[in-house]
C-alpha cells in the first residue's frame, strides 16, 4: 500500500508498505477513505515533536470502513464507517477513566498514530483500543462532514469545554486557522455573550467575517485595544490561544481580563516565557495541554444534527498519490487554503481465490 512516511527531520516520503496486520486482539483494521493534513503533522517535519519515530506513517486524522478487528472487539465489525479518534486510549487506566485520555498510561497511550505508530497517511491503518478509538459515522453524515471529529473538531470541543464558558462571557479566540475555526464552532455552542476571533491573515479574516456575521474580527496589531472596547471588566472572560506563536501567547494573557480563564490549545515549535512579574495581579487561570478526545460520538451527533458543520473548511482535496503537492499547498498557504483532504482506498479490493484444477 502507499503511505506517507518520516524519513528524518524536514522529509516526508511516499513509500510502498505491507497492508497492517491486526498485532493485538483489540485491534481493527481500517481502510482509510480520507484522511487530512494537519498542522501537527508539519511540526513533526520540522522537528518540533522529539517523540516523532522516523520511518512511521504520518497522518492522525482520518475516517474509513473497518475491514478486520481482533477477537476481542465488540463495538465495531467489518463493513462499518468510522472516524478515527487521533489519541489512543486503554479506558481502564486512573487518568482514562477520569476523562484524561490523552494521558493514558499504555505505551501507545495519547497521541501514538502518526507520531509513535503508523497513521492514517496511508491506504490502510492499524487502530489500537478500537472499542475507544473508533466511533461509527451515522449514515447521514458523509466522510467530508465526519473527516475533523478525531482531531481538530474534538480538539475544538475539548478546549470549548474547559474554558468554563457563560452566556454572559467575551470570548476571544486568536488564530482562524483549521483549530481555531473548530474552536469557534464549538464556543458558537456555548452561546457567549460575543466572540472576537484575532486573525493576521485577511483572507482567513474574510473568511470567518462570510461565514459567521455574528462574530467580531480583529487582527494581532489592533487587538488589545479591539478587545477593550468590545468587553465589560478591562479584557476578555475567556481566551482561546490557537495561533501557536510567540507573539500570539502574549497577547493571549495581555488581552484577558482579571481573573479569566486563558486555555492554551496551540502547539508551539518552541518554548514560551511566562512572564509572572509583568502579569502579577491578574490572577489568570491557564489551561493546556493536548486533546482529550473522549466527546467524539457527541460531536457525530451534533454533525447529525446540523448544529455543526465543518464542510466548508475543506478547501482542496487531493488523491493519495499526489500527497506531495497536498502538502505544498498547506505547509505555504497557498491558494486560500484551510484544510486538504487526501482521499484514500475509495473501493474495497477484490481478493481472486487462486484456482484449483
């Protein structure tokens, strides 16, 4: 089969690798028939993610059809479509069952595919725990509107989630990119008060002003004092910092009010100051970390019922053989890009039983 594959620090390669066999009785295999590009995937070619394996499939972001499960998978069989959960849990260790699944203890515990195992870049993909990392799309909803639950959608909704949102809350939101779009998506459902998106790219800036007229748009050089005229107590009650740049991690604590909720969802190449003496007084809760991704039958089923719609956030699709150009285009933003979708093995093979005279 083809997969996208590591090779050392700034190459990706396209290769020819053996079909994934089920290596554990808890395992599914499944047919990719999309997957997606995601910014995570550009900092393990930059680099920016040591725990990265050379030599595995890249790619955490998929749905597809299970073709084979081990003997001990109940919730999935042969033949069902499902999105694939980007972490990898047990949900029996101390933090799964509290909910912290990116923290499970297995070894291949949090995010394992396309980063310690072989991901979803690929015609096929092994998934571990597959009781908990696969949910079954509902018939109505099609591969595209299924494509961001495991990853950027479920990412969106966790950091929804524990920002504490109230109706009666400014919510600011810096980066529109595909996690920061999710992100919006999934605080539109909380019903704030207002939201203020901070975006430095006039096209993504369009883009959200097109979509969603409801929401205020601002960029990083105006948006301390853009914040300040559109909030009640001095800044904003919650910040969601999803831009993941030196810059913008600043901005993020300098435009929250005292005593908000700043949730860090971005992944950064490197690391950032905390700068205690500049903010003392503000007394600011911070939140971070990676994914829990335990909400993903939640989300199909907000999807199912129309109350969110990622759609339009997939700009450009791309087969599998051009993966390379896929990835041009996203890692330079070229063309109004927001989110590829690498279609996969779209038709089921035909296994020819050999003949017998």
């Amino acid at each position: 089969m083809l997969a996208y594959t590591y090779i050392e620090q700034g190459k990706f390669e396209l290769r020819e690798k053996p079909i994934p066999e089920i290596k554990d009785s808890r395992d599914a295999i499944v047919r990719v028939t999309l997957g997606s590009i995601c910014s995570s995937d550009l900092h393990i070619k930059h680099g920016s993610v040591p725990r990265a394996v050379s030599g595995i499939t890249v790619g955490h972001e998929m749905v597809g059809v299970v073709e084979k499960v081990g003997a001990d998978v109940t919730a999935v069989k042969p033949g069902d479509r499902v999105t694939v959960n980007v972490e990898t849990f047990c949900g029996e260790c101390f933090f799964c069952r509290r909910g912290y699944v990116n923290n499970c203890t297995d070894p291949n515990g949090g995010w394992a595919l396309g980063c310690r195992i072989d991901g979803g870049q690929a015609e096929y993909v092994r998934v571990p725990y597959a009781d908990r990392g696969l949910n079954h799309i509902p018939d109505t909803v099609s591969d595209e509107q299924a494509l961001l639950v495991g990853d950027v959608l479920a990412t969106g909704f966790w950091a929804a989630r524990i920002s504490e949102i109230t109706e009666d809350d400014t919510v600011l939101i810096i980066g529109a990119g595909p996690t920061g779009i999710c992100t919006l998506l999934c605080v539109l459902l909380k019903k704030p008060r207002r939201i203020i998106v901070c975006e430095k790219s006039p096209e993504r800036a369009r883009f959200v002003r097109q979509r969603y007229p409801e929401v205020l748009v601002t960029d990083p050089e105006n948006c301390k004092e853009f914040v300040l005229r559109n909030s009640d107590h001095g800044g904003a009650d919650v910040v969601l910092e999803v831009a993941g740049s030196e810059d913008t991690f600043r901005l993020a604590w300098d435009c929250a009010r005292p005593n908000a909720i700043v949730t860090i969802v971005a992944l950064y190449d490197k690391p950032q100051l905390l700068p205690l003496p500049d903010m003392y007084g503000k007394n600011l809760t911070f939140k971070t970390g990676g994914v829990d991704g335990c909400d993903c039958a939640e989300i199909l089923n907000l999807i199912e019922e129309g109350k969110i719609d990622t759609t339009p956030l997939i700009t450009h699709k791309f087969p599998l053989s051009e993966i390379e150009e896929a990835y041009r285009i996203f890692e330079n933003r070229l063309d109004g890009v927001i989110k590829v979708a690498i279609e996969g093995n779209l038709i089921k093979p035909v296994f020819v039983l050999p003949h017998t005279p």
